[in-house]
C-alpha cells in the first residue's frame, strides 16, 4: 500500500526521526479504507476523513513517545498513492482536543 505525508510534514518535523520511520512502517500495515456503518465517529471514520493509532493493534509497546502515542489522521486518495494522511497527533493532543470539545459549544473539529 502506497501513503502519502505530503499534508503531515509539519507535523512530522518535530517528531523523533526513529518514531517517524516506525509510523511511516506501521501505515503502510495498518492503514485501512473504514467501510460505511451506523456510528461511524465510534469506528475510527467521520466525514471522510479516517484515523488509526500509530501501531498495529496485536502489539502495543512500552516505549514512551513511540508510535502507539499517535493518532494518525488519513483520507482514502483517489490516486495513486492510496491513502492520505491529514495530520498526526499525539494521544494527548487528542485527549486535550476532546476536553475542550466536551466544555464548548464548538463542533469544527480543532484537531487537523
């Protein structure tokens, strides 16, 4: 599977370089198109965009800042490559974003 990070530079920028070269490994594995179901928010999808923990599901490892501390952000591209990614944060970027969400009355989503 072909991904592009065209859109996630930034954000890999400020990234250890041994934990971008695992998330890029890992996307490559783990990402996947998340078919239409009832509660899509639930499931990892809403409004087309996708997102997937930074690791596969049957390992998760106990390296303080590697890839399960990561929440990568994807679309479905409809080119070559196949998939997108938007945006990675951290699961506590997410976390945050998530309290602040619960306290406001906003609904545009603050996380990409």
């Amino acid at each position: 599977m072909r991904v592009s990070w065209d859109n996630a530079q930034s954000d890999l920028e400020s990234l250890d370089p041994t934990v971008v070269g695992q998330l890029k490994r890992n996307a490559e594995q783990i990402l996947h198109n998340i078919p239409p179901i009832e509660h899509r928010a639930d499931e990892g999808a809403e409004g087309g965009i996708m997102w997937h923990r930074g690791h596969p599901h049957e390992r998760l490892a106990d390296q303080p800042g590697g890839p399960q501390e990561y929440f990568l952000f994807y679309v479905r591209s409809s080119s070559n490559p196949e998939f997108e990614i938007l945006a990675v944060r951290s699961i506590y970027q997410v976390a945050s974003m998530c309290v602040q969400m619960e306290s406001s009355d906003f609904t545009d989503s603050p996380l990409l």
